[in-house]
C-alpha cells in the first residue's frame, strides 16, 4: 500500500477520533437509556400493559349501553277474532281491530345493562390481560439489563481497539528507534545489510497493522456512537483491583437465582401460561355463560293511516338472568381447543430450550470469571518477564551480543504480553457482566462498581 495513502489515513482517523469528548462507563449508559430505540420500546409496551391491566379488571364490571332510533315508518296492525270488553259495554267476542300508519314519525330509546355472573371465557380472558401486563413489566427488566450488557460490551470493544492502536504505536515508535541505532552502527561498519532489511519490514509489517487497528477502533466507536447517538469518545483504561469481581456464589447457586430471577426466562413461562390458559376458552364447563341483565327500553309512532290518526307506545323493562349455551358451532371450538393445547407445549419446549442455552452461557462465564484471577496473576508474571527480557537484550544489542533479530523478537513478545494482560482484564470485566445478565442480576450498581474502578 502506497506510503502517502498510509499516512493520510491514519492522520484522518486520528484527528476525527480526537475531535470528540470523553465519557466512562456510567455516562456511556445514562445516555443509551436516553437514546436506544429498543428501551424505549420497551417503555410504550409497559405503558400499553398498564391498559391490559385496566382492561383485565372492566371484564366482570356491569356494561351499560344506551341507544337512541328516530326515522320514519309505516306500521299495520290487525287483530280479529279478539275478546273486548269495557265498563258499561260488557264483553265481546269475535271482535277485530286494525290500526295503520303510513309513513308516520317514529322514535326509540332503550338503556340495557349487563354483568356477567359466569363466564369462564372472560375468567381465562382476564387472566390473559394480566400475565400479558405482567410479561410487558418483565420484558422492559429484560431490555433493561440487555441494554447494560450490550453497552458494555460495545464500551469495552472500543476500549480494547484503542488499546491495540496505542500499544501497535509504541512497537512501532520502539522499532524506529531500533532501527536509528541500527543506521548509525551502519555508517561504521557494526551491522549487516540483512538486520536493516529484516527491521524496515517489521516497521513496515507494522505501519499496515497499524492502520488496520486504527481502522477497527473507528469502527468499533461508531458503532458506539450510533447506539449512544452522539459523538464520544471513552477515557482509556487504568489499573483496577482483580479480585473484588471474582464470583461469590459457586455455580449452583448462580443458576437457581437464573431460575429464579432471568426474565427472560419468566417472559417464556407467561407466555406459556397464557397458552394454557387460552385451551380453558374451550373446554366444554367454559360453553355455558350465565349473565344479569336489565333493560328499560321505550317506542312510540304517530302518524295518519287508512283508519285516521294513530299513535301507538310501549314500553318494556326486564331484571333478570340470560342463560346462554352454544349448540354448534361446526367444530370450531374443539379445533381451537387443540390448537391452544399444541401452542401451549410448543412454549414450553420454547422454555426448557431457552433455559438450557442460558445454563450453558452462564456456566462458560461463570468458569472463565472464576479462573480469571490466576489468569491475570499469570499474565502479569509473564508480562513482567518479558520486559526485562527486552531490558536486557537492548544492552545486549547495543554490545553486538545479541543480534537484531533477537531484538526484534524481544521486542514484539512484550508487545504481546502487555496486550494479552489488558485484554484479560477487559474479559475479567465483561465475563463478570455476563454472569450477572445471564443469572438476570444485572443492576446498574454494577456498573458503578466497574467505573469506580477505571478512574
């Protein structure tokens, strides 16, 4: 790759990722709450669970309705063969009557009340409407906690890429002046054709890997960036103590607190309880419905028919019990009563399935979380090895004791140390988030302690 173009992007990357503000941890999770559209999501389905709740608890109030008709009609009414009678007219049989009206004013009201006093259906409705209510509380702890691990995996992803430009530039600054020294025993005569080659590749080999990282950590930022939607940067990492993330339950007992607490996991057990309550829709003992009905209702029509001027009134009101049991229904019932029962198992395989993946996340972070203290106890020992390594092959370099590529060796195998021990940290971190999301503990005092950490 061409010299120039190498420099100019790295330039770029540099000035842009220097042109924004710095945010730790906590400050990167406070505005995620503001700006992450699937939190906020969240939010609005607990809003809309808070309206099942309500609608859960209008099913077994009384409904009342009230309608209103005014038109116009035409109305003929004949009776024959009717029994009259009237003070002072005695009683008459065979008597007729007719009446008509054509297209005459006619108005209607009535007011008609009913509450259901035995409604399995609506039982099993109800209680749908609250675990509905309950799994939308459930699932904004969820996004609630995802949220925490996906910012923070994202916080530590562009940590560990800076991390990697900034130790890439130090190898590169060390070769350089390896190299420098290399030139003057040169012009002397102290050094061979083949040690210069073998250093200006390796600075060379290593400008590329430079860019590349430089490249990756942009990259990693801007994905930050979109989920924040703003412009920051982090603040780098410093020193923190291991052992105050080092888990203090053992496995077992990590994993029933998942069981207990994951709510992702609780999410799936509502819903399998909502399939099973939908099969009590149609079970025969939910057919029958019995229901408290009133109504007042009130109709008049007046208006000129083939007899005169008519008008003609009533007027009706009932108390009482509505007994309704459906017949047929052409096996509908039965066929949403196997229905409900198939949905009700495929959730719970759903279940026992998503439980199992959980176990197995959580066992494989809780097992490198309990070995990372000895990890890091071994890194830092070999990291400290291999500095002095490098200490002491420059003085054997300066002396012609050791050769370049000695040095060079040396010299990239503290590069590599410093950056496996501070990639092991990062894991520490994120491997002790991990256990906390997949036991379904995450909180943001969590978060806390980890900032507090990196000042």
């Amino acid at each position: 790759m061409n010299k120039k173009l190498l420099t100019l992007l790295s330039a770029s990357l540099l000035i842009q990722a220097q042109s924004i503000y710095a945010a730790d941890l906590l400050g990167t999770w406070q505005a995620a709450q503001e700006n992450d559209y699937q939190y906020r999501s969240g939010k609005i389905e607990q809003q809309i669970g808070n309206s099942k709740r309500e609608q859960a608890g209008s099913l077994w109030k009384p409904q009342v309705q009230a309608s209103a008709t005014g038109g116009w009609n035409n109305s003929n009414c004949s009776i024959q063969g009717a029994q009259f009678s009237a003070p002072g007219f005695g009683t008459v049989n065979g008597a007729n009557f007719n009446t008509s009206i054509n297209s005459g004013a006619v108005g209607k009201y009535d007011v008609t009340s009913v509450m259901p006093v035995y409604n399995k259906e609506k039982d099993a409705q109800k209680k749908q409407l609250n675990l509905s209510a309950d799994i939308a509380d459930t699932n904004l702890e969820f996004e609630h906690q995802y949220l925490m691990m996906q910012v923070s995996e994202k916080y530590f992803g562009v940590l560990l890429a800076d991390e990697g430009v900034r130790s890439t530039e130090k190898l590169l600054n060390s070769l350089k002046r390896s190299q420098g020294e290399l030139n003057r025993r040169a012009a002397i005569g102290d050094a061979s054709l083949t040690d210069a080659q073998e250093i200006a590749a390796k600075i060379e080999s290593t400008k590329v890997r430079l860019l590349d990282q430089q490249i990756q950590y942009q990259t990693k930022l801007l994905d930050l960036q979109d989920l924040l939607k703003t412009k920051e940067s982090i603040q780098p990492l410093k020193s923190f103590k291991v052992g105050v993330l080092i888990p203090k339950q053992n496995l077992e007992q990590i994993r029933e607190q998942m069981m207990r607490s994951s709510p992702s996991l609780r999410m799936l057990a509502l819903q399998h309880q909502i399939q099973a309550t939908e099969s009590e829709k149609f079970r025969a003992e939910s057919s029958p419905t019995i229901s408290a009905v009133a109504q007042a209702s009130y109709q008049r029509a007046v208006g000129n028919g083939d007899y005169g001027t008519s008008s003609m009134s009533n007027t009706n009101n009932i108390v009482g019990l509505q007994l309704s049991i459906p017949l047929y229904t052409g096996g509908y019932r039965s066929a949403k009563l196997e229905e409900s029962l198939q949905q009700a198992e495929k959730t719970k395989n759903s279940l026992e399935k998503t439980t199992l993946d959980f176990e197995k996340n959580l066992r494989q972070s809780w097992l490198s979380l309990s070995q990372a203290e000895a990890r890091i106890k071994t890194l830092e020992s070999s990291n400290a090895s291999n500095m002095s390594r490098l200490q002491n092959t420059r003085a054997a370099h300066g002396t012609g004791a050791k050769t370049t590529l000695e040095l060079l060796g040396a010299e990239m195998d503290a590069n590599a140390s410093e950056m496996n021990l501070y990639n092991e940290k990062i894991q520490l971190i994120l491997q002790y988030i991990r256990v906390a999301f997949w036991s379904g503990d995450l909180k943001e005092e969590n978060l806390k302690q980890i900032n507090a950490m990196l000042k």
